[in-house]
C-alpha cells in the first residue's frame, strides 16, 4: 500500500479528533513507547565517526527528548514474516555488507548502510546494548514490532501516562482498539521530523464512537495495509466514513472477521458481499459479474483501452485479500500474543524464506487464449515456416495476413483434415 494513503487515514483521524499540541505533556510524569526501526532514522551520521560514538549519540539523544523511555526494535532475522512483501516493496538496492566492530570508523552513508538488512540488525545490536548499559530498556520484537510495541504501551498505561512515538500509522490504529477506559492517559506522535501532531486517544476514540474504534482493524486491513492489498480506487478513509455512518453492511461485515472461529467459506463470502457493495454492485451479484457490467460500461462509455486495474477484483482474487485480512485483524486483535492461524492457509505462501501473497487461484486466461500465437505469413500457412503450425495450433483472427481465414491452417481447414 502506498505510504500516501496512511497518511490519508491519519490525516482523516486527526481531523476526527481534538488534537493537542505536545506541550501539554511537558508537565507530566510520561512514560515513552519508542519505535526503535524510525528512531534509527532520526539523527543525521558524520563520516569518520565511530560506530561506538554514534551508538552513544543516540543514547543522548534519547536521555534528552524522552526522559523516562522504552525502546522496541523491530526483528530482521525472527523467520518470515507476512510484511516481507511490504519489506521487498520498500527496499531499495541494498548497500554493501559491512563487517564493522565498534571502533572502526563510519565511511558509509546513512542511507546505504540501513539499506542492508544484516548491516542494520548489527547496528540494532549495538544500539540497543549501549541503551541497557545507559539505563533505557530494550525490547526486540520477533515478530510484529508494532504489536510489540502496543504491548508495552498497554502494560505502562496501567500506571502511567504513556506516549508511544513512532511512524507508523498502524500503531495509531491499534491504540484506538486496544486502550482502554480504565487506563491512564495515552498519546501518539508521528517520529515524522515534518508534522507535531499529538493524538489523545481517548479523545479520539470518544469522538470516533466505539462503533468505529471497535471495528476500525477491519476497516484498516480490508482497505489496504503493509499485509493486505488496497482495492483500486477505494480510499483509505472510505470504510472508517461507512462506520461513522453505521453503515449495517460494514458493521456485519467487520463482526465477521473479528469472530475467531469464522471459516474460510465464511470470510470469503463476506469480502465478496462487501467489495460488491463498495463498487456499487447490485444485491446477489458476484465480484466476476459484476466485473462485466463495469467493463462493458466503460467500453460503451470510453474511447480508451480499458485498464484491468480499474475494474473489481476476481473472486479468486478478492477471496485471497479477505483471507489475508482476517488473518491481520486476528493477528491485531491479540497482538500476536495467542495467535493459532498459520499463515500459509489464510493467503500466504511460503517462497524462498518468504511470506509472500496469493494473488490468485485461476489462471488469468483461458489456456486456449493463453496458447494464441500470431503469425505474419505471406502464403497460405501451409508449411512449417508458419509459427502457428509448427506449435500446433490453428491460426486465428490475430494472426497477420490470413486473420485465421484464408490459409490451409484455420480452424475450419482443420476440421476438414
């Protein structure tokens, strides 16, 4: 999913709740939830400096803006995991493997170096054991840092006003379904050097409604997140409007997919109802019929080839998305603390090490469509200079000359022979 459309539904969110200037928590006791994967990115490195210093830096960087603070680092090597079509999406080429010790020197760029997966673990490490030995606790995620990371915000809360920072715009989703009523004072804050917006999520979810804060992880995940594709042309904040509105459909919809003991039938059925209705579709049409309409009203309406991206999904495909949504909003839900579902029956497959998405179940065309070669001969297709005929198959309205008509190699020639 696009980076922009986060930001979309955060903007959407914000506009949806009172707001605060981060002032307001100069005064009090706070505890901070940091996340350590964007922390890393907050301080510019000078070449020449040690790794051993720069780790340092960090530390007061850390002891200066957040007081009193727990650091989560996310987990690279904990075994595949279902954001690593997100973590390919991201990545760009990687940087060179640098065995570095702490003394050495720094002669890479910041960038370069992050870029590469071992490199930035490494780096991690050291970090992280410079914070324990400085005071500030450490946690590295296994799996889902950001559930983590609501974890410890969740267990601080108890007892003391918490501000979890970080740029992720899933932990601010989480929040809004996991914080509690009897909990302290919970805040979040992009690490974004560019905005200073300061969620109060009590606020927020007394504004929202429960109805929204208790189904918004469906919301997110159905309409596109780093584990889930986001339909074409649905916008982010088009499902949280639809429980703003009470919108029955939605509700039942998302009631479903918080159930833990729904089956595949089950959730397959109702991403399909529900992707029908967000594209406008008819009661009892099916995602494939519907498909049709949409295409054949855009070819009597358009004077332009008609993109397959603008239309619905298969039902092969959106069977596959409702799958991998119901395994996000139950892995939310927990926080991936009793998590049962393998991720291998809910839409994923597992390919060299990776989680990788099932797009589909079908081939994307009939194999006799599949099969069509076009020849471009001259003569009547009748020796094996014809690439049609040296494969095997009959010429067809594709092909240069004959149009699969006039040659010795068209279906009905066959036929005959």
């Amino acid at each position: 999913m696009r980076e922009s459309s986060k930001h979309l539904l955060a903007k959407h969110l914000w506009d949806a709740s009172e707001g605060c200037k981060q002032e307001m928590l100069r005064t009090k006791d706070v505890h901070y939830i940091l996340d350590g994967g964007s922390l890393i990115h907050q301080l510019s490195w000078l070449r020449g400096t040690s790794y051993t210093h720069l780790a340092e830096r960090y530390v007061e960087y850390v002891k200066n803006s957040y007081p009193l603070a727990t650091v989560v680092f996310d987990g690279y090597f904990g075994g595949p995991s279902t954001k690593d079509m997100a973590h390919v999406q991201r990545r760009t080429l990687p940087g060179r493997d640098v065995q570095f010790t702490p003394d050495m020197l720094l002669s890479e760029k910041k960038e370069e170096f992050l870029s590469n997966t071992t490199n930035k673990q490494r780096f991690i490490h050291l970090v992280g054991n410079c914070f324990e030995e400085n005071g500030i606790p450490v946690q590295h995620a296994q799996g889902d840092a950001d559930c983590v990371i609501v974890q410890v915000a969740l267990q601080s809360a108890v007892e003391y006003t918490t501000h979890v920072v970080g740029e992720d715009t899933d932990l601010l989703i989480l929040l809004l379904f996991h914080v509690k009523s009897d909990m302290k004072d919970v805040f979040f804050s992009s690490s974004r050097a560019s905005t200073t917006r300061l969620w109060d999520i009590r606020s927020t979810q007394n504004r929202l409604g429960p109805n929204v804060c208790k189904n918004i992880l469906f919301a997110h995940a159905f309409s596109g997140c780093d584990t889930t594709s986001r339909p074409f042309s649905v916008g982010k904040c088009v499902p949280v409007k639809k429980l703003q509105n009470k919108n029955k459909l939605f509700e039942n919809s998302a009631t479903v997919f918080l159930q833990t003991n729904s089956d595949h039938q089950m959730i397959a059925e109702t991403g399909e109802k529900l992707l029908v209705d967000i594209y406008k579709g008819n009661d009892g049409d099916t995602l494939d019929k519907l498909r049709l309409v949409k295409y054949h009203e855009k070819v009597f309406t358009g004077s332009k080839q008609v993109q397959p991206k603008v239309l619905p999904p298969t039902s092969a495909a959106a069977k596959y998305h409702s799958y991998r949504v119901f395994y996000q909003v139950q892995e939310w839900a927990c926080l991936g603390t009793s998590l049962e579902l393998m991720p291998e029956e809910w839409g994923f497959q597992l390919q060299r090490g990776q989680l990788l998405p099932v797009h589909t179940d079908i081939p994307p065309a009939p194999e006799e469509l599949m099969n069509i070669i076009r020849c471009g001969c001259t003569t009547d297709c009748s020796s094996q200079r014809c690439s049609c005929r040296k494969v095997g198959l009959s010429c067809t309205t594709a092909c240069g000359q004959c149009r699969g008509i006039s040659c010795l190699n068209s279906i009905d020639d066959a036929s005959h022979g």
